[in-house]
C-alpha cells in the first residue's frame, strides 16, 4: 500500500492566521526554519498522544509534513488507516466525518452480508471474526487539536528556547 493521507487539513482562517501570527511573531528571533521544525515536533506529539490511544506500536509509521496551510499527516500502515476510519457496519453506524473526502466505503461488497461478519487473519495465524469497528479519529482529533493548540504550544516553547538563549 502506498503513503496514504489519512487526514486532509482543511481548517478555517482563523486557525490558519493564529498559527501563522504566532510562527511570524517568533521568526525574528530564532528564524523561520527554527520555528518550522518546533511546529512539526509538536504537532507529531500531538498525532502521537492521539493513535497511542488504539494503536501504541504503530506510531513509528506516521509522517506529519509540513506545518500550518500545509500539515499534512501520512501513514502506509493499514491497521492506523482503518482504524482511522473504521470498517464494516461498526464503521458505518459510526463513520468518519472526512470518510467521503477520501473515498472511504464502509460497504464495498453489496453482496455480502455485513451485519453478519467476517474472518480476518489475526497475528498469530489464527483468524478472527468481526462485524468491522467504529471510526477511532485519531488523526481527525490530532488535526483539530493541532489547529486549537498549535499557537499556545508554540509560544511556550519558543519562550522557553529564547529564555535559554537570553533573548526574550
């Protein structure tokens, strides 16, 4: 399976100029590049804290590029992707905000009975059985957490850089 975008960021304009202020606000002390890379450290964090909920050995596989208009989050885990979205009628009766935005279908097969199940091949060989599980968000609520904290985590790092530099 190629990278997968699991969450596209679509945010409103005040998200997006808060976030811009505030790295446009510290570039003059540490420079843009600085600031960049802060952003991206705590936005991962953030992904993180969110997947390691459902799926904690399986955030090595996550990629956050980008930061701010751009951020975009990447995984070509397939376990983080349907958890993501969620499969089956678990999945439909509880579906993804953004599923249709990429395409996503809780019923792909109209000739199988989804209320019923299905096997799936478990770790250790075995198989197991399912009706497919609710969307888990992760990356959804890392993107809105992302947008609502990003501004006020980022001041109280850059200060915490500049204090350590004397410079603020």
């Amino acid at each position: 399976m190629s990278n997968a975008v699991l969450c596209q960021m679509n945010i409103n304009e005040k998200q997006f100029k808060d976030v811009e202020d505030t790295i446009n606000t510290f570039s003059e002390f540490l420079g843009g590049d600085e600031i960049i890379k802060v952003s991206k450290l705590i936005a991962k964090k953030i992904v993180d804290e969110e997947v390691s909920r459902y799926a904690p050995n399986r955030i090595g596989s996550i990629k956050v590029t980008g930061i701010s208009k751009n951020l975009r989050i990447y995984s070509n885990d397939p376990v983080l992707i349907f958890n993501e979205y969620g499969t089956g009628i678990a999945g439909s009766n509880k579906p993804h905000p953004e599923a249709s935005l990429v395409g996503w279908q809780y019923m792909s097969n109209p000739t199988q009975n989804y209320e019923m199940g299905w096997r799936y091949p478990k770790e250790d060989g075995t198989f197991g059985w399912t009706r497919g599980l609710p969307a888990r968000m992760g990356f959804y609520t890392a993107r809105n957490r992302i947008y609502e904290s990003l501004p006020i985590d980022i001041n109280i790092k850059i200060k915490a850089i500049l204090d350590e530099k004397h410079l603020y």
